[in-house]
C-alpha cells in the first residue's frame, strides 16, 4: 500500500465525500490513488480558489467537510487569498512545499 492509499482511506473514514481541485504534476500519485475510491468524488475546477470557495460551501450547506486540492507555489496562494477572508480562517488548506534545489 502506498501512502498515497493510506491517505485516500483516512479521508473515507472522516467522511469526506467530495474533494474540488486543480490535478497536477506534484499531485498526480493521490490521483490516482483517489480514482480507486469508491466514496470519494473528484470535481475538476479551473482554478484553485474556486475550489476553495466550493469545498467551504459544501460543507457550510450540508454539515460535511469537503477537501480541496490544488498545485504549489500559485496554486497554494489563491487558496490562501480565499481562506483569509474578512471573518478570520474559514478552513485549512495543506499543502506540501518543495525546497529549491
């Protein structure tokens, strides 16, 4: 089992049912572990802080947590730029940051 795997499963557990984003490079492996699930849906966006503002509405209308996913670097910034919005942290948005060569 890979840990992408290991992930995949532990967001079934906490009940994550769809997650919104932008698939790249740096994502490509929870792809395709995400594509073997049976629980979790993949909705595709253009942009990552639409993402954002859909997982923040999913669960704010129904009560359940939603993922976002998005690349790094750019990616990373326009879900920050949502996430820090007038009325403090609405969700968390983790992402993994690559040290320069």
């Amino acid at each position: 089992m890979k840990a992408s795997d290991l992930f995949v499963r532990c967001l079934e557990l906490e009940g994550i049912e769809y997650i919104f984003g932008v698939p790249g490079e740096e994502n490509a492996d929870f792809m395709m572990s995400l594509e073997k699930s049976e629980k979790i849906r993949f909705i595709l966006t253009r942009h990552e802080q639409g993402a954002a503002f859909m997982a923040e509405i999913y669960g704010r209308l129904t009560g359940n947590p939603a993922g976002c996913l998005g690349t790094p670097g750019p990616g990373a910034t326009r879900r920050a730029f949502y996430h820090h919005g007038e009325d403090g942290l609405r969700a968390q948005a983790p992402c993994r940051i690559q040290p320069f060569a």
